[in-house]
C-alpha cells in the first residue's frame, strides 16, 4: 500500500469533503493526531493505517506515482 503524506491526507480529505475531525471520527484516532500529521508529518504507521482505512471504507485511495495522491475509486456497476 502506498505511502501517506500530509499532502495526500489533506487531498483525500477533500475529495470526501471531511473536516479533520470527520477523518478522526471515522478512523477511530484523535482529532489532535489528525491535526499534528498534517502539520508536521508525524504519525505511527499504526495511525497511517487507520487513516487509510478508513479512506478505503469511503471509496478514496492513496496512491504512488511520480509523487503520493489520492485517487476516488470508481464503483462498478452490478449487471
């Protein structure tokens, strides 16, 4: 899985519209741990992990390119 960055963190936290405390919330972490990664790019990679899940449970992927994103996953249509 792709690496997470302050940069991608606030990129998918756009993308679904979250406040940092929405992100908190739904990644069961603090609102002040939210704030610090994003401020200074500190986090465990325990805390990463949840971030993501909880980016994944909502459709939005961090992604490696030539540099760390976030992408919207499109949903496929059941037929």
């Amino acid at each position: 899985m792709a690496a997470l960055t302050p940069e991608a963190n606030r990129a998918a936290r756009a993308m679904l519209k979250w406040s940092v405390r929405d992100l908190a919330q739904n990644a069961g972490i603090a609102f002040s741990t939210v704030h610090r990664f994003e401020s200074t790019g500190t986090a465990t990679e325990a805390t990463k992990e949840k971030i993501k899940a909880a980016y994944a449970a909502h459709g939005v992927e961090i992604t490696n390119g030539d540099y760390t994103g976030a992408r919207l996953l499109l949903r496929r249509s059941e037929n």
